[in-house]
C-alpha cells in the first residue's frame, strides 16, 4: 500500500484516478478547490464516489496559496503519513476561457505547480506527476506528434502556462532529483466528463433536442482518449523514471463532424447543427505519436472509440435526471 496526494481530484482525470489507486488499496489525500470554472454539480458527484472509500480524505483548498497547502491536515486518523507521489492534476483547463482571464491559469498552473514542488521538496517526496496537454504544441506540429516536437510557439495563455510548469518540473529535478513524469493529454472524454468539452456538450445536446454548436467547418480532427486509458497511463507514470515527458494520446482520430454522426446514430436524435466561425485559440487537429509511452511504460490505449462514446451516452442517459441539469458554458 502507498499514499498518494491526488490534486484536483473532484476532476475529471483526478476522480478517476484516485478511484482507481483506492480501488488497488492505496491510501489517497485528496485536494481540490471545487471552483466553478464549469458547473460545480458534476465535481461533486465525482467526489461523493470517492467519498465512500475509507482510505480516502477529502482537503478543500486552493493550490495556488502555499499557506493553505502548508497548513492543510494531511495526516489520516491523527497519524503522520509519509506520501510516496504527489499526483498533480490540479488545472485551469481550456483554451478559450484562458483568453478571457489569463491570470487564474498563471496562478493555478504555475504557482500552483511550484507551490507543490517546493511542498515535495520539503517534505522529501520522491515522485511528483504533473498533468500537461497536447496544447503545448501549438498550431503546426507534425502528426502524429512526438514529445520532441517544438512546443515552444503556445496559441493562448493556457497552453503557455503549462510549458511554465513543466520547466519548473525540470528545474525542481535538476536541483533537487525529484523524480518527475510529465504527461501530455490529447482530449480526454469519457463518462463524467468535463461539460465544457465537445463529448459532453454534443452528447446534451443532441438528447435534448437543442442547437449543436460547431465552430467552423467541422472538419477539424481530434485524437479522443478515454478516460480509463489516461487514468491507467498516469498511475503506470508513478514508477521511477528520472525526468519523461509523455503523451497519453488516442490511437483512433475522427473530425468533428463524423463524431456528430456517431453520436446521432447512438442517441436517436439528427442533431440541431449551427456554424459558427473557427476560433483562433482551437487547433485544427490532434494527433498523439505514443511510442515513448509504450517503451517506457508499456502503455497503450485499449477502449475503442465506438466503445467509449457508447459508455459515455449510456451514462449520460442514466444519469439524465441530473446531468441533462449541467451547464456547458
């Protein structure tokens, strides 16, 4: 058994991955600020799964104040506990929103990630695992895209508030030979989602009858990941590995629109479509090379597209109650 501090964890990639080490038997301090950067109801029925295991402890705080992180009552039972990793999955996520309020990513993305790094380092944690995405790579990287590729041209602040805290990883590792993983995600979906992604929304949106908002021509391609593929990958990074940069990444792509047609012959609805004009902080395609991943970890995506929109429409109809209820703005 190990203990784990698990960052963001009323997360989409959080929840799942703190579930999936409690359900190995491992002890989890969880952390996460519950803030409504989208619809707080679905973190909190993520946390309320979690809150039934009894090697899990819920802290409410926000990285991005290191005297919360300092003062925080990680112990459990009153009892000191030594943390073998520091899973940070803690992020102001999405592109667009980063345009309109750059200040919350640099404050959660890079001092939150130093916080934590100086944290680790004081409390002599030997691994730290940090979560990036695909985004670094701006908007010309060759597909699919290897971890070498030039990540040093970011379209928004979100992106270039992850290279930030990637190199403070690679600093924190020089100095002080922390043990660090860096994995880069290639969108992520699956059940729980997050509602501010293009899975979710499409998937409400077409169930429930209303307009399908697709910018531009809709012939832009993503590489999708499901969910219990990234929460598998991330929890293999936990072994020793030096300094890796890695990305988790789908092995089948599809466009935007081909996507809507899946979802339409799945739902039972024709969808309600409305263009609007591309958007300069979206990137045309993604499209992870995930050779290191496989070399390093022995990694590879095994749920099927067909598959994961399945269980992501089945989940969405047996939660429809509630769900049908989130916002995806």
């Amino acid at each position: 058994m190990s203990n784990y501090i698990v960052t963001g964890v009323a997360g989409f990639i959080g929840a799942r991955v703190a579930e999936m080490l409690l359900d190995a038997g491992h002890m989890i301090a969880g952390i996460d600020n519950l803030n409504n950067a989208y619809d707080v109801r679905i973190k909190h029925w993520r946390l309320s799964r979690l809150n039934t295991h009894p090697n899990f402890k819920f802290i409410q705080l926000d990285i991005s104040e290191s005297m919360s992180l300092e003062e925080a009552d990680l112990n459990f039972g009153g009892q000191s506990v030594r943390f073998d990793a520091i899973i940070n999955l803690a992020a102001r996520a999405g592109v667009r929103s980063s345009i309109e309020n750059p200040w919350v990513y640099i404050d959660t993305n890079v001092t939150g990630t130093v916080n934590l790094l100086e944290w680790a380092r004081k409390h002599l944690v030997p691994k730290f695992v940090l979560a990036s995405t695909s985004s670094v790579y701006g908007q010309d990287a060759p597909l699919p895209t290897p971890e070498d590729a030039p990540s040093d041209q970011p379209l928004q602040a979100y992106a270039a508030s992850k290279i930030g805290a990637e190199a403070l990883c690679h600093a924190y590792h020089y100095l002080y030979d922390i043990d660090i993983t860096i994995f880069r995600y290639f969108t992520v979906y699956g059940p729980a989602g997050r509602p501010d992604m293009s899975m979710f929304r499409f998937t409400k949106w077409i169930s429930e009858n209303l307009p399908v908002r697709v910018n531009g021509t809709g012939e832009q391609s993503r590489g999708f990941t499901y969910i219990d593929d990234i929460a598998e990958g991330t929890i293999r990074g936990l072994q020793p590995l030096g300094f890796e940069i890695i990305n988790l990444g789908g092995h089948e792509t599809i466009t935007i629109n081909r996507l809507i047609s899946k979802l339409e012959d799945l739902i039972g609805h024709n969808a309600l479509i409305e263009h609007f004009p591309s958007h300069p902080a979206d990137m045309l395609a993604n499209h992870a090379d995930i050779s290191k991943a496989k070399r390093l970890l022995e990694w590879e995506p095994r749920v099927s597209l067909q598959e994961g929109i399945t269980n992501m429409v089945n989940w969405y109809n047996t939660e429809r109650e509630w769900v049908s209820q989130i916002r995806t703005e």
